[in-house]
C-alpha cells in the first residue's frame, strides 16, 4: 500500500463503528468478528500515526483527528461506489419512491438519503416513514413505493410479542441493535406502580411487543402519553412522561436506558430489512435498492 493512502476496507470499518457505536456492533453489522474490526481499527490508526475513536459513557467517539477523518472516509468509500456504478453502466435517472420505519437511525437516515442522492443526482426521491407493518403488508403491491426498509422482530424467548409480526417475504438484513427501555435522563428513582408508559398506535408491531411483554410479565403499567410517531415518543420521553421502548440507534442525547433496579423484562433484538423487489419493478428500481442497501449497511 502507498506510504501516503489510506486502505479503503479500513475506512468502511471505521464508519461502521462510528455509527454502530462500538466495535461489537459493527461487527455484527458488516458481518466480521470483533477481533478482525479491532484488527481493521489498529492498522488505520497506525496509518494515521494518532488515535482515531476512544471509549467514552455512550460507545466509541472519534477524537479531533477522528472526526476530520471520518469526512474523509465517506467521500471515499462514496466515490468508490460512484465510479463502480459508473464502470457497470448503471445510470439513475428517473423517481424513486421509498418507504422506510422511522425506527432506523432517526439521526442520521437523511444523511445516508443526501449521500444517496449526491451519488445519484439524476434521481428524484419520494421518502415516506411509514410503519413496518404496512411496509411489509404493501412491500409487493408496489401501491405506496419502489422500495421498503422495514423493523423486524427477532424470535427470542420473551414472549408471544415477539412473533406480533408476520413477515410475509424474506428481505435483506442491513442491521442489528437492541431495544431497551429508554427513559429521560432527569427522571428520578423510584419510578413506582404502576408503571407510567409512553405508547405509540396499537398498529405499531414494537408497541403490541411491549404491552405483551409487560402483560406476560405481570408488570403493572399505566398509559402516560399517546405519541403518533417515533419523533413525539423521544419528546415525551425526554420530557420526563414516562418510559418506554425504543432501539438503541432511536436514543436522544437526553434519554438513558433504564436501570436494571427497576426490574424491567428483558427484549427482543430488532432487525432492519430491505424488502426484496418484484418480479415486474424496473432496472432502475432493482440498480438503486442494490445501491441503497451498501448505504444502509
């Protein structure tokens, strides 16, 4: 390698764990061991002779280097992908429409959508959040989108809710994370009985989880906000009206995971899915699903 270039699989590395938040998680996302991650993560950072992400109370930060770095990265790993687009003789030119949970990466999806479109700036993007359950229910009608990202329940020991959501057709893996139960950081202990619990519609697949999870538990709880959406549940969360559940990548800077003093049943882990295409859809509707799901993996 030259003396004076940086090694692009390091540098995808290096962003999956600056956006997972730790080493675990990225591997589970890019689908490597820890050990090669830490390993990818070392070699960068002697490239770059200083660190690069240190440990901090909420996962790996990139330090002042880090984050000069991390700009960098993404132009790169982008324009990779642009000229391997370029040299497969695929042009996007047309309208998209995509439907995705607003469960995934609340934060940062419209960064992964500007990326998109400034790879593909003959593209015109229609973007709806919808919920999983009409993503997955629509996902090969083609009525409301070209493409759906969806959240998917994984079938673990925690009750009937877990398995709350038929999946009607496979679809492709992009990420793994956790649920917890969030709560405002200022909340203060004892939270006491019943528990007052933020809720979202009762057609939301994640809220019949928690409600089956604290019934089967026998957990006493109480409805203490009605939010429409993911937005209005981190609100009222950090305002301090309750507790609830929510994936790790959907916690604000003012929500904490809940203690485990308060004795909380365990969750499921939650998957995020791209919903594969119809046997109908369109080259250009096949290209960028395939281009999408590098950016959201």
């Amino acid at each position: 390698m030259n003396a004076r270039a940086f090694d692009l699989t390091q540098l995808r590395t290096f962003i999956a764990i600056h956006d997972a938040g730790s080493i675990s998680a990225a591997a589970e996302q890019i689908f490597l061991s820890q050990s090669t991650v830490s390993e990818q993560l070392k070699k960068l950072e002697e490239r770059a002779g200083q660190p690069l992400l240190v440990r901090s109370r909420k996962g790996m930060r990139p330090t002042p280097a880090g984050t000069r770095l991390l700009a960098y990265a993404r132009q790169i790993s982008a324009l990779s992908e642009a000229a391997f687009e370029d040299l497969q003789g695929v042009l996007l030119d047309g309208e998209l429409r995509i439907a995705i949970t607003d469960y995934y990466r609340p934060h940062d999806v419209g960064r992964v959508l500007k990326r998109f479109t400034s790879l593909y700036p003959r593209l015109r993007l229609h973007v709806s959040a919808m919920q999983s359950a009409q993503i997955e229910r629509t996902a090969l009608t083609g009525e409301h989108f070209d493409v759906g990202l969806a959240l998917r329940l994984m079938n673990e020991d925690v009750g009937r809710g877990a398995k709350a959501l038929g999946y009607r057709t496979p679809g492709t893996l992009v990420r793994r994370e956790r649920l917890v139960w969030a709560m405002s950081s200022t909340l203060a202990e004892p939270i006491g009985e019943p528990l007052p619990l933020v809720t979202l519609p009762p057609s939301c697949a994640l809220q019949s989880l928690v409600l089956s999870v604290l019934e089967r538990h026998k957990v006493p709880y109480r409805v203490s906000h009605s939010a429409a959406g993911v937005a209005g549940m981190q609100l009222a969360l950090g305002a301090g009206l309750g507790i609830s559940c929510l994936n790790e990548s959907a916690l604000t800077s003012d929500l904490i995971v809940c203690p485990a003093s308060l004795g909380l049943p365990p969750l499921p882990r939650a998957e995020f899915h791209l919903l594969p295409g119809r046997a109908d859809e369109t080259d250009l509707i096949r290209h960028a699903r395939n281009a999408l799901l590098r950016l959201f993996a």
